[in-house]
C-alpha cells in the first residue's frame, strides 16, 4: 500500500509541474519573444558596437579601423595619460574578435595603434592619425 501511495505521489507531483509548466509557457516564450524583437530591431551598428559609448569606445573609430587596416596588419592597444577610470577593461579583448584576422601584439612597431586617453601629441610625430573621438585614437606608424 505504501508503494502505491509513493507512485501516485510522484505521478501527481509530474502532473502538477508539467500543468504548471504548460500553463506558465506563454510567458516564458514572451521573455525570449522580446529580447528577439528588440534585438531584430536593433541596427548592425548597435549589434556590433553596442548602443552609445559602446565597449571599446567610440564606432566610428572603430569601423573606421575595421574598413582601413588591411587584414594581415598587426595592431597594438596602448593606455595614454588621460585614459583614466573611463577607460573599458576589456576593449583590448574586443578588439581582438572585432578585427579578426588582424593581429593584436604589444610591440612597438606594429604598424597601427589603438589609444585611450591620448592625443595626437602622446604619440609623438611618427603616428598618422586616422580616426579619433574623444576617447579613442587609432593611427598608423609612417
């Protein structure tokens, strides 16, 4: 008897959770339904680059680097004076898959530059700017 009063318990525990379940579907569909229509309704740039600042900093420098640099270039991420708390931890990160199959390195002769908190005068003469905003500079070596 008690075998059976297990059994029917547990059929009626999964009877219960699958009714509530199915009931309650609805709303969890609803949940992913809207994250796939904002997101549908979202441009490529604001995919991308995320809307406002962003993660790495300003789009436009970044596209801008994306379309200019040549895809076996080698880049490297530097920190200026200015760059401060504002400065995003993981641009460096980013960047990597943003500009895939170009090369991130810390050496100084890679031939283009990314920079937070610089100006054009932290980098020195050697360095074309080609893009900046007011966080981020991208330049390249001559």
């Amino acid at each position: 008897m008690r075998d059976l009063a297990v059994r029917v318990g547990v059929v009626l525990c999964v009877a219960a959770a699958g009714y509530i379940g199915a009931a309650r579907l609805d709303d969890t569909v609803a949940v992913f339904d809207f994250r796939a229509d904002l997101n549908a309704s979202a441009s490529y740039r604001d995919r991308t680059y995320l809307p406002g600042r962003g993660l790495a900093g300003n789009w436009r420098v970044l596209e801008d680097a994306r379309l200019w640099m040549p895809h076996d270039a080698s880049y490297r991420v530097v920190e200026g004076p200015a760059a401060g708390l504002e400065t995003h931890r993981y641009a460096r990160f980013f960047l990597l898959g943003l500009l895939l199959p170009r090369r991130q390195t810390d050496s100084a002769s890679a031939p283009f530059v990314f920079c937070y908190g610089c100006t054009r005068d932290t980098l020195g003469p050697r360095v074309q700017v080609l893009s900046r905003s007011s966080d981020l500079l991208f330049g390249r070596t001559s």
